[in-house]
C-alpha cells in the first residue's frame, strides 16, 4: 500500500467505443417511432360528440419514451481526427480513453467539459481565460507532434558569465490520462519545465573551452558541442515531463550568445586568444625551420659557428621569420667576425 497522503499517478486505459454510424440509425428510428407513435396516439383516440379526440394514453407515453432515449443518446455522438484522444470520465471516475478515430459513440453520460476551449475559441480569448477555464472541450487532447519555442533567457553559465539562450522543444501528449489528471495544465507545465531545463543546463556546462583555466579540449561547452549539449537537454525533459504524460522528441538551442553586457568584453578575449594561438603556432615553426637550418649547416660542413655565432644567428632567423613587417637585410662585405 502507498504511504498516506501519497498520489497515486495515473494510467492511461485505451477503452473501445461503437462506431457512430451503428448507433445513428437507432437514434433516427428512435425519433421516427415517437412520431410515428405521437400520431397513432391521436389516430386511434376515442371520439365523443361535442368533445376533443383522447389519445391512446399508451401511445403517448411510449412516445415520450422513445423521444427520451433519443435524446438522451444524442449527445453520445462524437468524432475524433487521427491523432486525437479523448479521455472517457463517468461521475468524476476515469473509465479510459477512445484513440479510435472517425465518428464514434460512446455513453452519453461521460463528462464532456466545459466550453472553454471550443474549436472557434480565439487566441487572445483563451490567453485570458484563467486555468480552471482551460478545460479540455470533451477532454479531446491532440496527440499530434507540437512545438514550443522558449523565448530568450539570461543565465549565467558554469564559469558565472552571463549568457543569452534559447531552445525549441518538440512534444507531444503519450499518456493522455496523466496530462489530464496528474497537472493541472499540461501546456503550462510544458512550457514552465522547459525555461526549467534550459536554466539549469547553462548553468551546468561553460559557453567555451577558451574560457577554461585548465586548457581541457576535451570539456563539453555550449558552443563547441551542440549535439551533446541537446541530448543532454533532451533526456532531462523527457525525465521532467513523464508525469505529465508528455513525451519529448528533439530539443535544440536555437540562440545561444554573450549578454550585451560582457559582449564587447568577451569579443576582446577571443581576439586575444586567437592571435596568442597564432603567435604560439609562428614561433614553434620557426623554432623548427631555424633547427633545420642549423643542422643542414652541420651535415653539410658549410660553415662552422662558435656558440656565440650560432646564437646570433638564431636570433637573426627568429626576427626573420617572426616579425610582422618585412625585413630589409644587411649585407656584410668583410669577415665574418668583422
């Protein structure tokens, strides 16, 4: 047994219903026998001199039945496109849900829901319904692949800078009971476990590997590894969201950027690591062409440098090969010692 005061949560029951087409024909039979039956009531009434006709009284209330029952099974009519559920609720009890598309019917009695979001409902009049009025209209829920794209948020990422991000979630309803009964408003907890999400992994993971102190090229940053990062998204909303019923397809940054704020700050740093890595790269190519120099000079026995000439010249060759502008060379006509 659960723990006092635990929730149980909720499991969806896929629940057969007849198809409309089976049940129209009894309906229209219905209202044709009450007719039919309402003018037999009158046809076979007794008639007294002086007196208006007196039904069949028999008639009358099999008519009034038979109208009654067509009434009453009217409103068992409904229809369902593919990739539509419809959650099935008798007094407040959960008797299932219908996945069959077409036109179909089911008990009259099971809740339909109110009005609120009727199919001609706009957009601006359900922004402002509040979310007891958000109610699904006969608890249809589209099963349908939808996308919700998270509006920019600052957060500071791993190393505490602050960052711009954004990503797009594509969802959809898998257990119909759980998003109707286990949250309030599916959407809204969609929408608010995503900010959730996407907060949370900024913070856990750094913009770029420049910034790190250690020189990691192997750390899994924001920019540099966007396929890691949105899986890593993705399974942490898939977790947050399965009590909701909600199963997550992809999830993506779609903006990802400095704030304002340290932009031009963090632009200068990259410049800056970019020419130390270019400096880096010139002067261990030079370092190797001025080694190669010096030892063809040695296999060779073209010239013999003493330590302090073969510093010079290192040094000469460093400038050379180093310097941003060009070098004008100064030819020496006497000794080499001179």
């Amino acid at each position: 047994m659960s723990p006092a005061g635990a929730v149980n949560p909720t499991q969806e029951r896929v629940r057969p219903v007849v198809s409309g087409w089976l049940m129209l024909p009894v309906v229209i039979a219905l209202y044709i026998a009450a007719v039919a039956l309402f003018i037999l009531a009158f046809a076979n009434g007794e008639s007294r001199p002086g007196e208006d006709i007196q039904p069949v009284a028999g008639l009358i209330i099999g008519a009034l039945v038979a109208l009654a029952a067509a009434i009453v099974l009217c409103p068992g009519f409904f229809t369902l496109q593919p990739n539509e559920a419809r959650v099935l609720i008798l007094f407040g009890n959960y008797r299932g849900t219908a996945r069959q598309s077409g036109f179909r019917w089911a008990n009259p009695f099971f809740s339909n829901g109110p009005a609120g979001q009727a199919a001609g409902a706009g957009k601006a009049k359900m922004a402002k319904a509040s979310p007891a009025d958000k109610k699904l209209r006969r608890y249809k829920i589209s099963l349908r692949a939808r996308t919700l794209n998270g509006e920019k948020l600052k957060v500071n990422d791993k190393r505490g800078n602050p960052v711009d991000i954004a990503a797009v979630v594509v969802w959809r309803v898998e257990d119909t009971a759980k998003a109707v009964f286990d949250v309030d408003d599916f959407e809204s907890y969609v929408a608010t476990q995503s900010e959730t999400a996407v907060r949370h992994l900024a913070s856990a993971y750094p913009y770029d590997s420049g910034e790190s102190l250690t020189g990691a090229e192997d750390e899994i940053t924001l920019r540099g590894n966007v396929d890691e990062v949105s899986e890593a998204l993705r399974g942490e909303l898939a977790v947050r969201l399965a009590q909701a019923g909600v199963a997550v397809e992809q999830a993506r940054l779609t903006h990802l950027a400095y704030a304002p704020e340290i932009a031009q700050a963090m632009l200068r740093r990259q410049q800056a690591e970019a020419v130390i890595a270019a400096r880096r790269k010139i002067v261990t190519g030079a370092v190797s062409m001025v080694e190669m120099a010096l030892q063809a000079f040695s296999d060779n026995g073209l010239v013999s440098f003493d330590e302090e000439r073969k510093a010079a010249m290192v040094s000469n060759l460093m400038v050379v090969l180093c310097g941003e502008s060009q070098v004008t060379p100064v030819v020496n006509t006497g000794s080499l010692y001179t």
